[in-house]
C-alpha cells in the first residue's frame, strides 16, 4: 500500500509538472524510475494516463480524473497522518498561502512572519498572484479573495471591504484642475493597471481611452506619484500615500459598490492546527486594520 501512494505521488508530480524530469528533480529521484513507475501504473490500471511526446507530457481523460482522485486520496491521507501525529493540536508543517501581490505583501505576509515566529515548527510559502487560483490543484491551505465569490466549498470570513477609487498627486491637479464629474476624465491624461477600456463608477460605465497602461498595480501608483495622470486603483493599494498627502481622492461620490474581502480555507472533517490557528490570527489582524474598514 505504501508503494501505491508513493507511486501516486509520483504520478500528481508528473501531470503538474508536465514533465518526468522536474519530477524527478522535485521529488529527488532519478528520472528512470518516475518514468517506470508510472508506466507500471498504467499497466496495473489498464489505462493510459499521459500522452507523452518529445517536448511534453499532457494528460489523457482518463488521467484527469484519476489525478483529481490522487489528489483527494492524497490530501486525506496527510490529513490522517498529521491527526495521528499531533498537527490538530499544535501547529506544525507546511502552511501555503495565496492572495493578490500588493494586497499579500502589505497585509498577508506580515501576518505570516508574525505566525511563524510564534510557531517555529510551521514552514510557510505564499503564492502572491493576480489571479485567481484552485486551493485544491495548487496545494494550498488558505486564500485572501477581493470580490463576490461564487458557491463553494470553502469556509469564507469576511475581514473587510476595499472601495475602487481615482486618485492623482496634489501636482498633477495643481497644473490640470480635478474632474467634477466622470465624463471630464476624458479631458486628463488616465493611467490604467490593467487591459479594460471602460472603467465602472457608481450609475454609469464610462469607456476610457488611457495614456498610460501598464501590466501592475505598483507601476500605476509610481506614474501617479510622479504628477503624471490620474489612475484607478483599490483603496488599500494607496491607503498610506493619501493619508501622507502624496495622493489625492477623487470623485468619491461617483465611486461603485465597495468590495468585500474574505478570509478563505478548505471545509474538512478536521481542520489542522496551523490553518485554524493562521486563519484565526489573519482574520483578527484584517478586521481591525483601519486601511480595510
């Protein structure tokens, strides 16, 4: 039976990865012996699982539903093994996050430092991107989402909300007045974080023909502090350039729904230590921020 997790093991490490030598690498074993287990995994199957070329490894139906069986049996197995071993009492082990890049370095990661300095025996890795990711495929234990969510199984607190705002430097307003209303933003030089070509305020859509675009948030926010244009960006991105002054709100009455943001983690029979404990703190720290309020 041990041989049989170890081979799915190998297998979840193959389909990920694409490839038999980053496995290998990963799981640091030899390639030769990845590419045999798996082969006698499809003999013992009866099935093929991956198509295999020269340049890259994909998965056949079949071998999607049996890694997303893998992963379950997977993930019960750690479950059990860290219940047996104590990890529903105290927290240990390997804790991963998520959350979108500026939102998981300004409030996520000073949580996480905080965390582990309690609890030594917690090795953590975040994943800060800005997209939106599966818990489950990328073997993680808890998320930090903007925005409605969908139904799910996941347990979800809600810890804040974030406004989408305008905002420009005292500079750039000096030399070219402030819009009273979203339809004279035509008249300014607008700087966009992302590929829209309209942007959503409080009863209307207004298509927007920017100056500026750039590929992050952080880029945006630069261009503005340098007196360039005007931006759009999420509250908490600029929270601490429009309390010092370097930024200035505008059109706040025309501003859309504010957004929530939540706290997120897998629903289980038993919830390990680290990720009740992490959730509990992060929650905590989110809720009393006042840049989130």
């Amino acid at each position: 039976m041990h041989d049989r997790f170890q081979t799915m093991t190998l297998f979840v490490a193959v389909a990920e990865s694409a490839s038999f030598s980053e496995a290998a690498r990963q799981l640091e074993v030899s390639a030769p012996s990845v590419t045999r287990a798996v082969a006698a995994l499809e003999e013992h199957l009866g099935a093929r699982l991956l198509h295999r070329t020269t340049r890259r490894v994909t998965l056949t139906e079949i071998g999607e539903r049996y890694l997303a069986d893998c992963r379950r049996i997977l993930a019960e197995l750690k479950e059990a093994e860290e219940s047996a071993g104590g990890s529903y009492q105290a927290p240990r082990g390997r804790l991963s996050v998520t959350a979108s890049v500026l939102f998981g370095q300004m409030y996520v990661l000073p949580c996480l430092l905080e965390f582990v300095d309690r609890h030594p025996a917690v090795q953590a890795r975040t994943l800060f991107v800005d997209r939106i990711v599966n818990l489950m495929d990328e073997g993680l234990d808890v998320a930090v989402r903007i925005g409605e969510l969908p139904d799910s199984s996941l347990i979800a607190a809600k810890v804040g909300v974030v406004r989408r705002i305008l905002c420009a430097s005292p500079q750039y307003l000096e030399a070219r007045g402030a819009p009273e209303h979203p339809d004279q933003l035509q008249q300014h030089r607008l700087i966009s974080a992302a590929s829209s070509s309209s942007w959503e305020f409080r009863q209307q859509k207004l298509r927007v023909e920017p100056a500026l675009t750039v590929n992050t948030h952080a880029a945006a926010i630069q261009a503005a502090l340098s007196a360039w244009g005007i931006t759009r960006v999420l509250s908490y991105q600029v929270a601490q350039q429009v309390a010092s002054g370097q930024l200035q709100v505008l059109l706040p009455d025309f501003e859309p729904p504010e957004w929530p943001i939540y706290v997120l983690h897998q629903e289980g029979q038993r919830v390990s230590a680290k990720v009740r404990a992490f959730v509990d703190l992060l929650v905590h720290r989110l809720k009393s921020h006042p840049d989130l309020a």
